[in-house]
C-alpha cells in the first residue's frame, strides 16, 4: 500500500474516531441536562412543601388581595425595601422568579413546568401582580420579578392550549366512580 493510501486511510479513521467522540459528548450533555432538571425539580418539590412555603403561599392566595384596598398598604407595598410584614408576598416572588429563571435557561422544561405547577403559579401571578406592576413603577425597575412573569405566561399559554386538561390523547380513562 502506497504511502498516500496510508494517510487517506488514517485521515479516515482519524475522522471517525473525532465524529464517534462527537456523539458520546453529546449523549453525556443530554444525560447531565437530565440529571440536572431532576436536582431542580427536587429542590422545588422540597421548597412546595416546606413549611415556610405553604405558610406564605396561603398568605398570598388569601391574605394579600384584600390588603390591596388600603392605600397605606399600598403605600408601604411600594417602599423601598419592602416591610418585613410583607415577606411572605416576597418570598413567593423570588421562588417563582427562579421557577421562571430555570424554565428560561432550559434546566426545567416549559411544558412539564406548566403541567405540573401552572394553577399555582398562574394563580401566584395573579394574586401579586398589582403589587409587582406598582414596585416596577415606583422603584423604576420594569424587570422586577420578570422571570416569574415569564412563567406565567407560558402557564397560561399551557393552560390556553389545553383547556380540557393535559390527558394524552388515545389513552383510555379509568372507568369513573359513581355520582354522588
């Protein structure tokens, strides 16, 4: 074999060596995205249940709202810094801002996100928006809390597109229990 074919066929191989290294990289960036949605979604499954949580997103859902009718609490919900009485709307804030923040970057996929959590934080939003919509005017930060705003619209989108629920379709249901 000529010198020439020598370098062709080690060229080759050379290449296929490269391209089959291409791929493990590839399966293994796969594998460690995937290993690390699971360290979120354990994190956030731990912060759902936390005592602390469950406290301050009660509070948001049923506490916050009527507040908002006081225009001394308005006032103080757009000081700078926010009161400590107010923590709890804070606290639910910045943990769905970085719910937001995960589904934005990739690390938690958007439509699992929103299956699984989208009534809660479409609901969160919901009940805080008038206080982060007035901290961003009156502290001149317009991205204030934005990855949670981010969130809840993919929540919404989600919850748009499937009104029904999220049930696969073609799978057959369990039979129902009678009505009460």
């Amino acid at each position: 074999m000529s010198p020439e074919w020598l370098t062709a066929v080690s060229s080759l191989l050379t290449l296929l060596v490269v391209a089959a290294s291409v791929v493990a990289a590839l399966i293994q960036l796969r594998h460690m995205r995937g290993g690390n949605q699971i360290t979120a979604l354990n994190e956030i499954r731990e912060t759902f249940e936390s005592e602390k949580f469950r406290t301050a997103i009660l509070y948001v859902y049923r506490e916050l709202p009527p507040l908002y009718a006081d225009p001394a609490v308005r006032a103080e919900l757009v000081a700078v810094p926010l009161p400590a009485k107010y923590e709890q709307a804070r606290t639910v804030a910045n943990f769905f801002e970085n719910v937001g923040l995960f589904a934005k970057r990739g690390v938690l996929d958007r439509s699992f996100t929103a299956d699984m959590w989208g009534d809660i934080i479409l609901t969160a939003w919901l009940r805080l928006s008038p206080m982060i919509t007035n901290r961003r005017i009156a502290t001149k930060t317009p991205a204030l809390w934005d990855n949670f705003e981010f969130i809840a619209v993919i929540c919404k989108q989600f919850k748009e597109a499937h009104p029904e629920g999220a049930y696969p379709k073609g799978i057959d249901r369990m039979p129902q229990s009678e009505l009460w």
